[in-house]
C-alpha cells in the first residue's frame, strides 16, 4: 500500500502559490488544477496527498496527524500555539500584526483599552507586556467596522497592503510583529516520514532563498 504524505495547504491565493513550490519541488499533482470542488487531491506515483483547509484550520490538521505537513500563516501559529514543528518561513504571504484606529483616536491611558481582534491571544500578550489595561472584543471577521461603529477604541488585526484600513478611514498605529507563511509538520510524521519531509523541505528552501 502506498504511503502517502499528506499536506493541508490553505485555501485560496496563497494555497495557489505554495502548491506551485511544491509541484516545483517535485511533488506535482495535476488534477488539483481541474476547477471543481474537490477537497482532496492525490499523485499516487509521487505518493503526496494534498487538501485544502480553511487557512485558520490548516495547523489543527497538522497537530492532529490529520495532514503530515501544512502551510499556515505565523499569525495562527502564535495565536494557538499548536504543538507542531514550524520547518520554514516560506517567505510569502507577506503581513503585518499591527494595532489600527481612527485617525483622531487619541489614546487615554486612564482609561481601559477596548480592542476588537480575531487574535485574543496576540493582542492580550502585546498589551500585557506594555502594561496596557484591555478589554478583549473578540470578533470572526470584518473587524474594521468594530472603531467605526465604536463597539471597540482600535483593533489588533493583519495589515497587508493596508487598503483595507485605508477605505475605512482607519490607519496604522503600530505595527509590532512580521508574518509570513510558514511550513509545519505534524511532530510523529517528522520521524516517521523524515526523508520525505526532509526533501521537500530543502527544495522549499532554495526556491525562497532566491526571493
Ligand atoms: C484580512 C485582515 C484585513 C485585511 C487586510 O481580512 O483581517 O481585514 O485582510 O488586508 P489589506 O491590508 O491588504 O487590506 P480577510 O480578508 O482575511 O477577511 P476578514 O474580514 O474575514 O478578516
């Protein structure tokens, strides 16, 4: 029976991109590139497996076992903490964790912080260290509308291109960690599938050395 090597790759732009480095790693698997709406994809010759994942969830596959190795942002890694080897920075999907406000918002130190975040965990950790007295508003999405609407004073959130903030009339305060992509693996399947794992790996390695 063939052992596969399961990869969870994020859906969406960035999935794209990296499931480009793999199929340059040698690890090619063409169906995946047939436009349907097929979670699993497999090369049985090349024994790679691959799915798409939820981007926030791809980590949990890896934790699990579920999927061998996987591509998530650091922004996911540092949030959950997932008990899960982190192998390389992919040097892609390139971001920024960063406090934003209104442009007038003046902050008041007497006063609890109210900061509306998908990252609780990001956002309590970079307060704590400063000292600063929150109150933790936790959304899913469009966290943009929560200053606006004045459910929260800023927002802790991924600036990319900072459009989004932009055409909402917010701006950047401070931004205070880099993301980026980054390979995982599952820590059992390391052992067991190393030399796989190991391949892939430096492949990935040299293609992000050049950018
Ligand atoms: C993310 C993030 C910002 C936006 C930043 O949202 O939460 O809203 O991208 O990108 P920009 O600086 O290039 O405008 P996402 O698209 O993941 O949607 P969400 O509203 O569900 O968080």
């Amino acid at each position: 029976m063939t052992k596969f090597l399961n990869v969870a790759l994020p859906k969406g732009r960035l999935g794209e991109k990296v499931y480009a480095m793999f199929e340059r790693a040698g690890f090619e698997c063409p169906s995946i590139k047939e436009n349907n709406r097929k979670l699993v994809f497999e090369n049985t010759e090349k024994a790679v497996r691959y799915f798409w994942v939820k981007p926030s969830d791809v980590a949990i596959y890896v934790e699990r076992g579920a999927a061998d190795v996987g591509v998530c942002g650091k922004d996911i890694l540092l949030e959950y903490q997932p008990d899960v080897y982190e192998l390389l920075d992919l040097k892609t999907g390139v971001c920024s964790m960063a406090v934003a406000g209104k442009k007038d918002f003046v902050d008041d130190r007497n006063k609890t912080l109210k900061v509306a975040t998908k990252f609780t965990n990001i956002a309590k950790n970079y307060y704590s260290k400063l000292g600063r007295d929150i109150d933790i508003i936790h959304l899913n999405g469009s966290i943009e509308l929560a200053p606006i609407l004045g459910l929260s004073d800023v927002i802790v959130d991924i600036v990319e291109t900072g459009t989004t903030l932009k055409e909402n009339n917010l701006e950047v305060k401070e931004k205070f960690v880099p993301i980026s992509a980054r390979l995982i693996a599952n820590k059992s399947s390391f052992k067991f599938k190393n030399q796989v794992i190991e391949k892939i790996t430096k492949s990935l390695r040299e293609q992000t050395d050049v950018l």
